[in-house]
C-alpha cells in the first residue's frame, strides 16, 4: 500500500515547552490519520527529546533526532551517544543534514561512520543528501548526488537496509533559500533512485525519498505529485501545528493514490 512519508526537523529552534506544545497539538489533530497510510516523524532539540518521547509514543508519531556520533561512548565532548539516544525512545537519526555538512564540517565519511553506527544500534537513518548551488550551475548535482549515496552508504550489506533517504538541494534550504521546482526535484529523486538500485539491487527501489528545501502549503501537492518523491521532509511551515496538519491533509490522498 502506498504510503506517505512527511516530518519535520525543528533544528535549532522550539524549546522543550514549545516542542511538547507543538507535538501534543500536532498528535491531536493527526489522530484520525490511520499511521498505516502516514510515517509522520518530529526531529526536536536534543534537550526535548525525553520529554517528546512520551507524547510521540501517545500520538503515533516518529521521534528522531539531528545528529549522532559513531562511536558509543567516551571523550566526545559535545557528542550525543546512540545510547544516549535510546533511552529517550528515538527511532530515526537524521544523518548528513545539509546545515551539519557545511556550517559544522560533517563530510561523507564522517556521515558513513554515522550511517553504521545507526544501523547497528536499530535506529533508521535518515540520510541527507545535496547538492550546493555551484554545483547545480556546474551541471553535476547528479555526479554529487551519486557520491554523497555511494560513499555515505558504503559498506551497508543490508538489503534493503531500514533507510530514509532527503534530498534537501543546500540552495533550497531555510530563510534564504529558493525551493527546487516539482521537476528539478524529481529528475534528481530519479537519480538517487537508481543510485539506490545500482548499490541494492531491485529491492533498493522501496527506500523512500522525501524532498526537503522550503516545503510550503504552495508547492507541498506539486512535490508529491511526482512519482520517484515518497515524501516530504519539511522546515518552517511545519513548526505550526496547524500549518503542518493542512499540509499532510493536502498531500496525503495524493501519496497514497500512487
Ligand atoms: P526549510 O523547509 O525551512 O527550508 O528546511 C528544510 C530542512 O532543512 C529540513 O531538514
């Protein structure tokens, strides 16, 4: 069955009594969405993670987190453990965010580390990938695409491994940034595509990708419409719960119609 996939990363941003205020109303407004049809997931700040655990755990929703660190313990200073990330009940790493990449210097084989890390611990990882405006202008966002994939999953003998992959192009990402068109999003969704089936075989075709790089109430439908986009990974317009509930309502019929 089709399904859709759509969550939101608060990055630097809601406070643990704005992140507990925004789920509760987001798990109540949701609340008749069967989860069948909908893998909805919240990625807050480290310091809410506890606390929105237990209200992820009441509404259905996914509780992820930004970033992990590779190893399990010892002298990290600044670091978040994949233990540490269990006790809080989180289930999806966001890994390779493009914010972490180029403001704090992650590179792939840091992201790779990452990648495994997760897997052995059981969390799914949610595998950020794009490409920065220079390289859209100098015609290989594909070829970036392509790497970003090939050396950020190396190594992953799973098949198909529990995986989320985002396409967040850096250019479309925040305040500043300008969302890819409905058509550029999905020649590149193509490619990671068939990157994922060229490095799992057939089975590589059932990971989902989400969009992500400024989502909003006017492009949301667009996005979804395309065959190769399974889902969207959304910013600022999903820090309003209501704001976030009309978009999933919008999309949703849309995503399972595929
Ligand atoms: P915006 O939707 O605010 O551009 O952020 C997207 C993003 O970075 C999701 O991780």
């Amino acid at each position: 069955m089709a399904k859709l996939y759509i969550g939101t990363n608060t990055k630097m941003v809601q406070t643990i009594a704005q992140s507990k205020a925004f789920l509760t109303k987001l798990g109540t407004l949701t609340a008749d969405i069967p989860r069948e049809q909908m893998e909805l997931f919240v990625i807050p700040s480290y310091t809410s993670l506890e606390s929105a655990g237990i209200i992820c755990r009441n509404h259905g929703i996914l509780l992820g987190a930004q970033n992990m660190c590779w190893e399990d313990t010892g002298q990290f200073t600044g670091e978040i453990s994949p233990l540490m990330l269990k006790e809080t009940g989180v289930e999806i790493v966001e890994l390779g965010h493009s914010e972490r990449r180029h403001l704090m210097g992650e590179d792939d084989a840091m992201v790779n580390r990452k990648v495994h890390a997760a897997l052995r611990h059981g969390f799914t990882p949610l595998l950020c990938i794009g490409e920065t405006k220079l390289q859209k202008m100098q015609g290989i966002a594909d070829e970036v695409l392509r790497i970003q994939l090939q050396t950020g999953l190396f190594g992953v003998d799973r098949n198909p491994p529990p995986l989320r992959i985002a396409y967040e192009p850096v250019w479309a990402i925040g305040v500043d940034g300008e969302p890819a068109t409905a058509e550029y999003a999905e020649q590149r969704h193509s490619t990671i595509r068939e990157t994922l089936t060229t490095l799992f075989g057939k089975l590589g075709a059932s990971i989902p990708i989400l969009y992500g790089g400024s989502v909003n109430p006017q492009n949301a439908l667009s996005l979804i419409a395309k065959p190769h986009i399974d889902g969207l990974f959304i910013g600022r317009s999903a820090w309003d719960a209501e704001r976030f509930d009309a978009i999933i309502r919008m999309v949703l019929p849309c995503a399972m119609a595929k």
